[in-house]
C-alpha cells in the first residue's frame, strides 16, 4: 500500500489531481470496506476529485465531494499511515464552505511522513506505479510499463546493482518533456527482452 500511497500523493502534488486517484482507485477496490485503511484511499480518492472538479468550475461537484471525502476521512488520525489527513480535512471543510477559494490559492499540498513528494522524490517501486498511471493519462500502452517494472524488479531480485528498466522507469516519471524518447527506448528494450525469453521458452 506504501507504494501506492508515495504515487498518489506524489502525482497529485505535481498538479494531476484528477490522475491521482488512479494511483490508489486498485488498492481500494481490494480492500474491506469500513477498515481505515479503505476509508482513507476512499477520501484521498474524493478529496483530489473534489480539488478536481473545484479546477473546473463545477462548484456543485466539487461541495459534494468534499462533504463526502470529509466523511471518510472523519476519525482517522491527522497523520494516518505518514499521510497529512489533517491538511486534508481542513481543506475539504473550507472547499465544502466556499469552493471558489481554489481560484485564489493553490490547494494544499500533501505529505506523506512530513515530506511533500513529487515524482523526483519516488523510489522504484512507487514509480511502478506512478509510471502507470502517467501512461494511462497520456495515452501510453499502461502494459509496456508494467512490463518494464517486472523487469526492473527481476533485475534487481537476480542481484543486479540497477537495471535500465528501472532507469527508464524513473525517467518516464520525472522527465515530462522527454517522455516520448523514453518510453520509445522501453518500449524496444521490454520488446527485445520478451523476444529473448520466447526463444528460451520454444528451446523446451
């Protein structure tokens, strides 16, 4: 979940407050409902599209789903799993008040262990997950990411000190404006790397 939590956060706070959830939306839908950790993605899931729909004018959205994310969040701890569930609240009280104030000043951003990520500060395997969600919202192939991750995360369990699966990983993250060169050289190295392990498998 850790990792999950890193991406979201890490997303929303580089602006992307409608792809943030997406981060967490999976992990969510596996979870038991009413368990804290469930009522916590569930209210970051609202929160960031409260924050969305406040970007977008739609006040009626945006006061609705920042009364219902303040429900879910309600009784966690201000800092529940090293998240700033008590900026959050705050927020969502004054959006729920008055949602034009998103007009005047950024909406908070959020921490996870008093530190406010963004995609430079993720580590592989919140990357993993940030990567396929950047994918999706640019209209990437979501599987050729997840194919490098499990290669990076071979890699990496077979000893290797780094891989450039995690590399290219990393970089789709955090250099937007090569993102198209990036995953292009993914894109090969996964395709080279799936052809190797067809020729091993037709050998038995």
């Amino acid at each position: 979940m850790d990792a999950h939590l890193r991406a979201g956060v890490a997303i929303y706070n580089t602006g992307e407050y409608h792809a943030a959830h997406d981060a967490w939306e999976d992990h969510w839908l596996a979870l038991d409902s009413g368990t804290d950790d469930e009522r916590l993605l569930h209210g970051l899931i609202q929160f960031t599209a409260a924050v969305h729909h406040a970007n977008e004018r739609n006040w009626s959205g945006a006061t609705g789903l920042a009364a219902s994310a303040l429900e879910y969040l309600d009784g966690l701890p201000s800092d529940y799993r090293g998240v700033s569930v008590g900026v959050a609240r705050d927020y969502l009280a004054a959006l729920a008040a008055d949602p034009e104030r998103v007009e005047r000043a950024r909406p908070p951003r959020l921490t996870v262990d008093g530190a406010a990520l963004t995609v430079d500060d993720l580590r592989f395997d919140d990357a993993a997950v940030a990567a396929v969600v950047l994918a999706e919202k640019y209209g990437y192939d979501e599987a050729v990411l997840e194919r490098a991750a499990e290669y990076g995360r071979q890699d990496l369990d077979d000893g290797a000190a780094t891989s450039p699966f995690v590399t290219h990983v990393l970089d789709f993250c955090t250099n937007a404006e090569r993102r198209p060169v990036v995953y292009q050289r993914l894109q090969q190295r996964v395709q080279r790397r799936r052809s190797r392990e067809t020729d091993v498998e037709g050998l038995f």
